[in-house]
C-alpha cells in the first residue's frame, strides 16, 4: 500500500473510505507539520472552506493568521460535498418566514447571495483555475410535496429579494414537461478543491501561515496546543465541521446526516451546466427531509461528469428504515437515471456528512 493509499484509509486525505471526484483529480494540498512554538493575532482551527475563507479575509483586513487542519487542506467534510452553490435553502424560505419573519428571511437570502459573489470575487482577484461557472438553479417537488407549497416558496422567495421565476416544466429532466418548478437565476459551482488550492497559496502568498497534520487540541480563549506545542493567538476561530471545543452543547442542538453522491459520464453538450433540486421527501422519519440535487462538472474534452446526491439518513442509523448504506446507492442511481438516462456507467461513489442545526 503506498502512501496516498495509507493516508486514505487513516482518514488523513479524506474523512471517508470512497475517493470523491474532487480529491482525485487534485494533488494532495500539504504543509509543513507544526515544529515550533507559535504566536499569531488570530488562530484559524480547520483547513476546509469555512477556514480558510476566514483566514484569506483576515490576512486582507491586514491580520496575522495562522492556519491548522487536522489532516490535509480539505480532506474534511469541504472535500465531500457537491459544490453547489446557492441561496436555494434546505429549509423553504416559507418555513423560515413563518418562524422568524420577513426581514429575517430576506436576510438569509441576502447572505448566501453575498456568500457567492464573495467566491466569484476571489476566483477573480487570485486567478483560481477551480471551474467556476454561474448558472441557473431549478427547485421541483418531490412525489409526496404539495403543489402548493411550490407557489408558496415562489412568493417567500420573492419577498427575500431573490431573482427567481415560477416555470411551467422542469428544464432537461425526463418527464420535466408535466411539472412545474422555481428557476433560481445566478446560482454557481465550482471544482471545490482546486478552488482551495488556490486560496491557500493566496493565504501563504500573503504572509499567512498554514500547518497540516496539525492536531489542535485544549482550545482556550489564549491559544491551543498543536501536536504539543504551544500556538497562541488574540483570537481563535474553530471552523471545523462540528465544534470541538464545545462538544457538549453544540451536538445537542445539531442534527447529523449523512448523505450519499453518485457520478458518472455523460457525452458533452447533452446537458447544460445547471443546478437541479426535488423539495424533498415529506413522508421522511427524519426532521430533515431528505432532497436530491444534481449537478454537472467538467470532466475533459469529450465528457462532462454528471453528480447526483441524495437519500440521506441520520448518522448511524442507515437501517433505521430497512435500507442499508449500500442500497442507498442503489435506490439513488435508480432515481438518477430515470430523470437523466444519459448517464453512463458510475465513475465515482462516496458520501458525506451534514450537520443541521436544531431550531428551538
């Protein structure tokens, strides 16, 4: 077994066995591991896009930044996921409207609009080679959804200030004429880790400071010790999938789910680059419904890489409802290709873990 095989299956490079497409086609993004004691303005904890997005801002607000991440730079949760990118929620903004208001959701909308500008801005001012592309995004209902509830997420939509429209058909999906589905305009996506390959380097190029295989651990308002030294700071910032600082009180108030992706090749030019989404399973156990959401990707000159998601459950609980982990791929590519029957034989299979904050 090599070394990229043995860091692999230690979790080092990626927090689950199956390669995702985004750490397979990037070399591995490592630094120098911690070899000395430290003394910074502000330590960032975690080295996925959360993190190092903190750090890039800070080192342009004029700050001294340190940066550590546990295994290598996005081999947490950043390098699992799908790369959307959208002020297309989870949760309807409807729902969010009803419990906290208008102002509040025309906030969210306005904050993930910014959100993707702020990418689009930085692929921009660093060059970043990463496959950014706006495109358009397209919300239909689920089988068990309510034709109404798409009406009403039209309208809460509109009144958060989002460019959307309410379309007659669904745009290239089969069988997409006998529905009906909200066009999210100025939606994106990008290859996420060559995204951050080129954050870090804008980071070090800008005098921050970035350490891999880097364990934080005994987090303090001062500092933290990292792999035994001491790395001290005026300001921590823990940007890690799940805080570990405060484990207690944030894992009651946080829901874990676990959600699967599927990816295969499709001949170029048969889809267009779009964002596709079902509003989720309303029959679901789960207090998160359950969605698929779909995607392409550049793959080389000939293909395009069409990524499919979906069926998650919570966290350790995969045969809560008698469908086990690997039937969940199953159920997923059977769902994928009755929608988009142009997909060829699967490339990629691998998972990855959400983590939904509970609303009290």
């Amino acid at each position: 077994m090599d070394t990229h095989e043995n860091d692999l299956k230690n979790g080092a490079i990626s927090s689950g066995n199956n390669v995702t497409f985004w750490v397979d086609t990037t070399p591995i993004i490592s630094f120098k591991k911690p070899d000395q004691e430290i003394n910074t303005e502000v330590l960032v904890i975690g080295g996925g896009i959360a993190g190092l997005t903190t750090a890039y801002l800070l080192l342009k607000a004029g700050k001294k930044v340190v940066v550590v991440e546990d295994g290598f730079i996005g081999s947490g949760e950043t390098g699992r996921t799908t790369a959307h990118l959208t002020c297309a929620l989870d949760d309807r903004y409807y729902y969010i409207e009803n419990i906290f208001g208008k102002e509040a959701s025309a906030l969210a909308a306005e904050s993930h609009t910014a959100a993707i500008d702020q990418i689009e801005t930085i692929v921009a001012a660093e060059s970043i080679n990463c496959s950014f592309k706006r495109v358009n995004g397209y919300l239909f209902l689920h089988p068990t959804d309510k034709e109404g509830n798409l009406d009403k997420e039209y309208k809460a939509t509109q009144r958060a200030g989002l460019s959307t429209t309410l379309l007659k058909g669904i745009p290239s999906v089969v069988g997409g004429e006998n529905g009906r589905c909200i066009a999210f305009r100025n939606q994106a996506q990008f290859h996420i880790l060559h995204y951050l390959e080129g954050l870090a380097q804008a980071i070090t190029e800008m005098g921050g400071h970035i350490y891999t295989e880097a364990r934080a651990e005994k987090i303090t308002n001062n500092g933290a010790e990292v792999n035994g030294y001491a790395f001290k700071a005026e300001q921590i910032v823990v940007a890690t999938n799940s805080p570990v600082n405060d484990v207690l009180t944030m894992h009651t108030k946080q829901h874990a789910y676990r959600s699967y992706v599927i990816a295969g090749k499709i001949k170029k030019g048969t889809l267009p680059y779009a964002l596709w989404w079902d509003t989720g399973d309303a029959d679901s156990r789960w207090v998160s419904q359950p969605y698929h959401y779909v995607r392409l990707e550049d793959y080389d000159a000939e293909y395009d890489l069409l990524i499919s998601g979906g069926e998650d459950h919570k966290t350790g609980q995969a045969d809560e409802e008698g469908i086990s982990e690997v039937e969940r791929y199953d159920r997923l590519e059977a769902w994928t290709r009755e929608r988009f029957p142009m997909l060829g034989d699967l490339s990629y299979r691998w998972s990855g873990q959400i983590m939904d904050l509970l609303i009290l």
